[in-house]
C-alpha cells in the first residue's frame, strides 16, 4: 500500500486494488520504527480480514439544493480566540457557497489554522496542510478547484472570499476574511458569504503578534459548524 505517489513504479508492479477506507491508518503505521532492513521493529498484526459488499457511493452533501435553501445555512467557525459566524451569498456564489458547506459538514476545516494575516487586509485560512490530522480518505475525493464566480460584493470588512493563485480557476479550500476595504479585489475574487457575527474576534485574529505575514503562536481554526438558520414563518 503506498502512503506517497510513486510515479517509479508505474508499469513495473500489479495494482489490484485501492484503499478507499483508512489511509491515515496505512499512514500510521508507515511511520513506525523499523530496523536498518525496513523492517518494523515492533509486530504489526492483521486481527481479520472481513470481505463485504461495495457500499454505494454516498450523496454529495449540498449538491441539489436551490440558492434560496442555501441562503438558509451559516457557519459557526469556532477559532482560537472566538466565534466566527458566516452568513452566505449563494444569489452570487452558489457553487463556492456548496463548496464551503460541503468541505464544512464533513469536518475538512476542523483542526486547521488562518496561516496568513495582513493588517488591514486580510486574514486567511482553509489551507488543508495547516491540518492537525490528514485530511480523511472519504473527504479527499470532495477536494476539488472551482471555477470563478466573480460578482459585484464589495470587498468590505467582514467579506468572505476564496483565495486563488494566479488561475483564477484555481480556488479549493483556502478562503480569506477582509479586515478592511479592499478594492481591488473587487471582480478579482469571489466574494461568498459576511461575517454576521464575531467581528471582534476578527480584531483578535488580525492583532495576533506576527513574524511577517505568519502568526507567531497558532490562530486554530478548532471547528465549523453548520447551522440552518431559523427562518420566521
């Protein structure tokens, strides 16, 4: 089973299967002490082997809901020095507005870190490598770029964008909060959801000691939580 890609060895071994279930325990145990053989040290034992039918693959979380049932979700990003409360624009960005719900309720952006803070700019976060844990096996295949939706929400405090490179079809995970007005964003990024609430936690994250643009002492993104909103009737 390999734990890295092997570009190497395509053509000279015989892939019979895929591990679709597990990968951070194969990542495990490739990191146990072995000896001057590559041997592991310590006994590592198969306890069974169960056969059992394919599961059928699971529905896409926020795939089929309309932009109006969108707008009735938040976010409840849970930080290091406070709460964080998202509220979405799917009329402008239903597909950016999926893909942070989608990567939210299944638990991508939990233990991650805002890697990235510029003072009356930005600070930024949902970079996957800022992980504590790896990223589970059934999540990975949710990871995906996005095609642009660049719309006309000003970039203000409080604007809730995807950060890219210079593709602009080169969004993922990572997404960044506006500290102050930004325009010449505006039209560059797509803009997705505002903070509703925790703007003081905002101020907490961008006033955190910095060694250029890297916080000093980790801001940890612990947990998002999606929430739908009550509406009245």
């Amino acid at each position: 089973m390999l734990v890295t890609d092997q570009p190497a060895l395509q053509g000279q071994h015989t892939i019979f299967g895929r591990v679709v279930e597990g990968l951070e325990v194969v990542a495990a145990i490739s990191a146990l002490p072995v000896d001057d053989k590559g041997r592991l040290v310590d006994r590592t034992e198969f306890r069974s082997v169960t056969i059992r039918d394919a599961a059928p693959p699971e529905p896409e979380p926020f795939s089929t809901e309309t932009p109006a049932a969108l707008a009735q979700y938040r976010a409840v990003l849970e930080t290091s020095k406070g709460t964080l409360v998202f509220q979405f624009l799917p009329e402008k960005a239903p597909n950016h507005v999926r893909n942070f719900l989608r990567l939210a309720s299944l638990g991508a952006y939990d233990g991650t870190r805002f890697h990235r803070v510029v003072r009356g700019f930005v600070v930024q976060g949902g970079m996957l490598d800022t992980r504590r844990e790896p990223l589970p096996q059934r999540v990975r295949g949710h990871v995906r770029t996005l095609d642009p939706e660049f719309n006309d929400v000003p970039h203000l405090r409080g604007t809730v964008s995807m950060a890219r490179l210079d593709d602009p079809a080169s969004a993922s995970t990572s997404f960044f909060i506006c500290t102050g007005p930004a325009p010449s964003l505006d039209g560059q990024y797509s803009a997705f959801a505002t903070v509703v609430d925790g703007l003081h936690v905002l101020d907490a994250l961008e006033a955190i000691e910095l060694n250029g643009e890297s916080p000093v002492q980790p801001l940890e993104l612990t947990r998002v939580r999606v929430e739908r909103s009550q509406v009245a009737p």
